[in-house]
C-alpha cells in the first residue's frame, strides 16, 4: 500500500500525495509528540475536578461538568468555574487536522465514544435542566409580584400625603388673607390702581352696540354674584361624575363638571367672567370684589386642584362605600373602574395636572365669556 503513496512518516504511519500537506505534517501536535516518544492521546484521563468522576470521553464529561459544578455551588459568572472549565478544555484540546487521509484510530474512537452516549441519560439530563429553569422563573415572578406590592403601597402613601397637603393648601387659601394686589393695567383703567374702574371693553369693533362699561356690569350687574370659594363649596362630587372621570379623562370631565356647576347659577351671579377671549382675560369675585385674574391664573388653578382632592375623598368615601368589593375582587367591574379613576384623577397617562388644566381653562373661558350671555341682559 506504501508503494502508492510518495510521501510517508512510519513514525505517524501518515500517508500523502501532497508535499505540502508532508511538511505540515511535521509540524503538528502528533508528529512531534511521536518525535519526543508521547502521544496526545497517552496519559490524557477524562476526570472531573470537582468530584473526581472519569469519564470514557470528553463529551460525558462536559455534560457532567455543567450539573456537577452548579450541585457544588459554583456560578457560570464566578472565577473559579472559569478556572476549572478552562483548564479541562485545554487538556482535552485536539491536534490539527490538515488532511482527510491522515485520520487515525484515536480519532475515529473518540467519535464512536461519542455516538455511543446514552440518549436516556441525555433526555434525563435535558428534564432537569427545564425543572431548575421552571424553578428559577417561579422564584423571579414571587419576587416581582412582592416588588410589585410595595410600589403600589409606596405610591398609595404618597397620594395619601398629597392629599393632605392640598387639603392644607386649600384651607390656608381659604381662611387666609389675601394682600396681593396686581400689577397688571389695561387701557380702560383711569385711576391707576387695581380695581376694574371706568375700564371699557371694545371687542373688536367701535360699533355702539359692542361697547359697554365694563365696570357697571361686574359691580352693578352682577353686585350680587358668589366668591369663588362659595362656588368652591357649592361642587359636590357624585358616583357618575367620578364614573365620567375613569371613562373620559382629567381634562373632559373636570370641564364638564365645572360648566355644569356654572350653567345651574344665574349668569349676574357667577363668580367669574372672561372679557377677552383672545388674551384670557378673567375676573373672579373674591371676598366681595372683582378682580382680575394675574397671568399665571392662580385663583382657577386653586379651583382645579381642589375638585382634585374632591375627587379623591369622593372615590375613597362614596364609591368605597357603594362598592366595598372594588378593591378585593379584581375581577369586578367596579374593580376595573375603580383603577381608571384613580389613574386619571391627577392627570391620566400625561402626568403634568397643571398643564392639562391650561385646557380645561379654555374649555371654561368658552362658557364665562360676557359677549355670549350680553345681547340677554343689556
């Protein structure tokens, strides 16, 4: 058989055609070891490092390595496992391959060692594995759901003391003493000081039936409308007006809420009137006295906020009360509704009440606009 090859190593038993696959073969792992009277295959033991198990092959033994080290208490992430599973696989490492003709009986022995694996002790091996990743995922889900727990508990107690600082808020504006005064003059005003004198409101026209006295209509037209803080007492917070709130949202049901209250008041009785649409402009009546609203709205912002507080006492009083299983059987439709009225109390998805409050404002000016009621009660 030698006769038919031009280049053999009787050391390696390596036969060739190729010159260049020859000299190659000098260089490998198995030539050299042969040179210096080992083998890569003498004295190689397939033996565990951590409980001494061998092993007829590398691959019964990779697949121990993996059970055998997490029963012992080692990590794929800690130092150790790395160590051990390193240095196995540089002990076990193969010589390179360079021709199909140069296999030789190790390895095909190593391939029938493989073949031969057990499938039984493959799929017995492959169960546990599931059963300690099914463990480890019902460990994970408890630990969320606790987490889960103490953050809805976390932001109930920060509602909780929100509430009493708006109840706080709203009763220190309510006894306090308003001594702020405005800053702010229009070209109607003749005094100079900040009450609405002799100030004279043209809309957009020097027609005669457009112009009429501003301050004759809010301090003897209306001489006899209700403080904003009568107003304030006046909302009372029903079960379909907090269904209106989970169903719609903070700013459509506040406004319909709000105008509502408006539209049941006679319009010389109101507390607010808008004389200028286009630049916002608001008078409320405050402690007997109109006057009008600084830019940042501060007095109808106080309002929003409290039908704020208003419809939190109201779900935690009257709903609770209606619907005592709405927080114990979650799978109630009250359940469910309670949840959307809580959410869009402060806002909803947006987040930022004072923004959403810019258009309820809009909303409200729309209604307290003195053009849309004057043709009525000139």
């Amino acid at each position: 058989m030698e006769e038919n090859f031009r280049f053999i190593c009787e050391e390696c038993n390596y036969l060739t055609h190729d010159k260049s696959n020859y000299n190659k073969h000098f260089k490998t792992n198995k030539h050299l070891n042969k040179i210096r009277g080992t083998s890569i295959y003498e004295n190689k033991i397939n033996q565990c490092k951590v409980c001494n198990k061998k092993f007829n092959n590398r691959t019964s033994l990779w697949r121990h390595k993996k059970k055998c080290f997490i029963d012992n208490g080692f990590e794929e992430s800690d130092s150790e496992y790395n160590s051990l599973s390193d240095d196995d696989e540089c002990e076990n490492e193969d010589e390179e391959y360079y021709d199909e003709e140069s296999h030789d009986k190790s390895e095909t022995d190593c391939e029938n060692n493989c073949e031969s694996e057990s499938d039984d002790e493959f799929e017995e091996e492959r169960k546990q594995g599931s059963a300690k990743g099914f463990q480890k995922i019902i460990k994970m889900l408890i630990k969320e759901n606790s987490e889960f727990k103490d953050t809805i508990m976390m932001q109930q107690q920060q509602q909780n003391e929100t509430n009493k600082i708006m109840m706080e808020l709203v009763k220190s504006t309510t006894n306090g003493n308003s001594n702020s005064s405005m800053t702010s003059t229009t070209n109607g005003i003749t005094n100079g000081n900040n009450n609405v004198n002799n100030l004279v409101i043209n809309n957009n026209s020097n027609t005669t039936n457009n112009n009429f006295n501003l301050n004759f209509f809010l301090n003897e037209t209306c001489k006899d409308a209700m403080n904003i803080e009568e107003f304030m007492d006046s909302i009372e917070i029903t079960i379909p007006d907090l269904q209106r709130l989970g169903k719609c949202g903070y700013v459509e049901a506040l406004s319909d809420l709000l105008i509502t209250h408006l539209k049941n008041i006679e319009y010389t009785r109101r507390p607010m009137h808008c004389s200028d649409v286009k630049r916002e402009t608001i008078y409320i009546r405050d402690k007997r006295k109109w006057e009008k609203e600084n830019e940042q709205k501060e007095r109808i912002h106080e309002l929003l906020h409290c039908v704020t507080r208003m419809n939190t006492i109201a779900l935690q009083g009257i709903y609770q009360k209606k619907y005592p299983h709405c927080l114990t059987n979650h799978k109630s439709k009250e359940h469910k509704e309670y949840g959307e009225i809580a959410y869009n109390a402060f806002g909803g998805s947006k987040g930022d009440a004072d923004k959403l409050n810019k258009y309820i404002i809009k909303n409200l000016i729309k209604e307290i606009k003195i053009e849309k009621y004057w043709p009525q009660i000139k």
